[in-house]
C-alpha cells in the first residue's frame, strides 16, 4: 500500500520515528517547546487564534465545561448518537446531559430538537459533526445566541471539516479534538482545543497544568508558583506532540486521499440493492471523510452481524458508529431511565449501520474491491 505522497506506507512514518528520537535524545519531556510548537502548527492548519493540545479529546471537553463553571443542577444538550465521551464530559461537572435525536440524513443533532430541549438549568450546546459532516452551525448559533447558551463542538471526527469555508471547533466556543490512532491524524493519543476566545483558552491553560498560576517558563526561579484554582494533569507530552507536527504537515494530503476514496466507494456502493448512505454535505459545508457508513434496509439489519464477518473474511475491517445511542448504554439508562423509544432515529442508525474504511493508505483499487465484497456479502445473506 501506498502513502498519498507516493511512498510506501510504512516508510510515511519515518518523520514521525526521527522526531520522536530528537525528543527522547533531547532534555525535555514534558513541559517543553515542542509541544508549543504543536499547538501552533495546529493553529496555523485550523486558523485558530488559540490552540491547546491537552492528553485526549475528553479532557478537553472537561477542561471548557470547567472553564464555565459548569457543575451541579446544570444541564447539556448533546446528541444521542455520539461517543459516549461527548455525556460523560459534562457528567464529570456534576451536571446532567439531555440527550436529544439526531437528523436521519446526516445523524448530526437535530436543531429543532435542541431548542424544544433547553429548559431554565441549560447552560449549553454540545454538537458532534457526525462522521466528520459539519453540523448547521448557523442554525446551532442562532439557537445559542438567543438563549445565551455556550456551544461546544465536539471534533474529534472533524479534523478538516468546514463550514461557509470556516474550520469547525471555530463556530461556537470552542472546539475539541481527538488525536486516537484512528482518526484523520494521530499522536498516539492526544487531543487539542481551540478557541477564539483569549480569556477561555488562558483558563483552560492554566486548568489542564494543575491550576497553577506560572507554567515552567514563566516562572523566575524554578519551582516556585501558587495554585489559584483546582485543576487537572490533562497535559500533552513533548513525544506526543513530535508526531503532531509531522502529521499535521501531512494533513493536505491524508485529507485529499480521503475525499478521493469516500467519492471512489460512493459511486461504486450506489448499485447495491439494499444498503443507502447518507446524504451528501449541502454545498456549504465540506466533510473530513473519516468514513463511509451504509445503511442496510430492514430486511437485512438482523444479518448485520454476518455481513460484517463475511467483509472482515476478505480483510476489509468494519465498524459501527455508534453500537446504541448513548442513552441506551447502561450508565445513562439505569441512571435517567431511558428507553430505545426516546430517540428513535439515533437507534435506527444505531442498528443500520456498518461503517466502511476510507483512510489515505487505501487506494481506488482498494475501494472497488470492499463494494465488490459488500455486494456479495449482502447477496449471500438475503
């Protein structure tokens, strides 16, 4: 397999494996120009007047909610499909994520809903762009600004998504990313908020070090600060960060392949009775194309699971996002009492969906053979 660039894959790597040498043969570890570095790197990709990179995407969430003040008695609104990081990052405050549905050609949260949801206690908005598909932040926005609500966007799929030609994570407050293996780029783990919002990203800056009030470079003698608020080790290390500065150089490229391979599989999965995809991004808005989910019709959702194993047999790796709406994960439900009936589009998708690879070390080749492999899958279970 072949890297966007031309070069084998494995050798794509090299300038994350010389940059992760550097670090471990330099002085420094932790609290490090490197990871400065990282950030503006990051800034530089999104135009972003603030960026943090923090240990992963959770973190992140927690560290904005606690820069509000979020906490007991306050409420979210968060759509139920989605990574159950995007609930428990408001549960970690002590306050209550509202789950709402979510749009049935997109599966981004659904505007109507999230107005008809926001009661006295709602202190803010937690959106997903779904597969790396923008959500309508106008819309989210005007919502927001006229109950004065906080917007958090929740990116960790969305690394190079836009929206009217603006990066997402720069919509509403401020933005979230994950860096996990799977996702656009990685650091191994890792994360990175955004913000256009100086005072926001000082306190959360000084939230994710311990709340203290002198990072190391800053302070004139060594090992002398205060603490002047209750803060986290939500911190990202100068490894960490090498391979983000790699990677994010390399981000045009993996993005291309990408939006090439997504276009590739969509065509040639169009011919295939039984299995629709989601709706095209309107004109306004441009996907990051993390992956292609199809969804079966109803005959076939109960032989799913047969085939995912068929298309796994012929070395095509599946997913599903999500397995349940995470209102139906046994935390949220024994705890609010909530059923498959509250959300039902959520758990239709939930139950429709397998998700199908797109990533930059695939080629066009690659994608004709998992529709091949879809189409006789599909045909050998009906």
């Amino acid at each position: 397999m072949q890297h966007p660039s031309g070069r084998r894959w494995e050798e794509s790597r090299n300038e994350e494996r010389a940059a992760v040498l550097k670090v471990l043969n330099g002085p420094t570890l932790v609290h490090g120009p490197v990871a400065k570095e990282f950030e503006q790197s990051f800034a530089a990709f999104t135009e972003a007047p603030h960026a943090l990179a923090v240990s992963s995407c959770t973190a992140g969430m927690h560290l904005a909610y606690m820069a509000i003040g979020l906490s007991v008695d306050d409420e979210v609104i968060v759509p139920a499909q989605t990574h159950a990081a995007t609930a428990h990052a408001v549960e970690f405050c002590g306050a209550k994520a509202v789950f709402v549905d979510v749009e049935a050609l997109s599966g981004n949260i659904d505007p109507v809903q999230v107005e008809a949801a926001i009661t006295s206690r709602t202190k803010a908005i937690a959106v997903v762009h779904y597969l790396g598909l923008p959500v309508d932040m106008a819309e989210i926005s005007r919502i927001a600004g006229k109950h004065g609500l906080f917007v958090l966007e929740d990116c960790a799929l969305g690394i190079g998504s836009r929206y009217q030609g603006t990066h997402v994570g720069l919509l509403g407050d401020v933005g979230c990313y994950s860096f996990y293996p799977v996702k656009q780029m990685t650091t191994a783990e890792g994360g990175m908020v955004i913000t256009r919002d100086a005072q926001l990203a000082d306190k959360i800056s000084r939230l994710r070090a311990f709340g203290v009030d002198r990072h190391h470079g800053q302070r004139a003698h060594p090992g002398i600060y205060d603490v002047t608020m209750l803060g986290y080790n939500y911190r990202m290390n100068e490894i960490e960060a090498a391979i983000g500065i790699e990677q994010v150089k390399k981000l045009p490229a993996i993005l291309m392949a990408r939006e090439r391979n997504f276009g590739s599989l969509t065509s040639a999965l169009a011919q295939i009775d039984g299995i629709t995809q989601f709706a095209p991004p309107p004109d306004d808005r441009v996907s990051s194309f993390y992956c292609l989910s199809v969804l079966l019709e109803q005959s076939l959702r109960q032989k799913r699971w047969e085939i995912v194993d068929l298309l796994n047999r012929n070395g095509i790796g599946t997913s599903v996002y999500y397995p349940r709406p995470v209102s139906m994960m046994t935390y949220y439900r024994e705890k609010y009492g909530y059923s498959e009936k509250d959300y039902p589009i959520a758990y239709d998708i939930s139950e429709a969906t397998i998700s199908l690879p797109v990533g930059p070390h695939l080629s066009g080749d690659d994608m004709i053979y998992v529709a091949k492999k879809v189409s006789e899958a599909v045909e050998a279970v009906r």
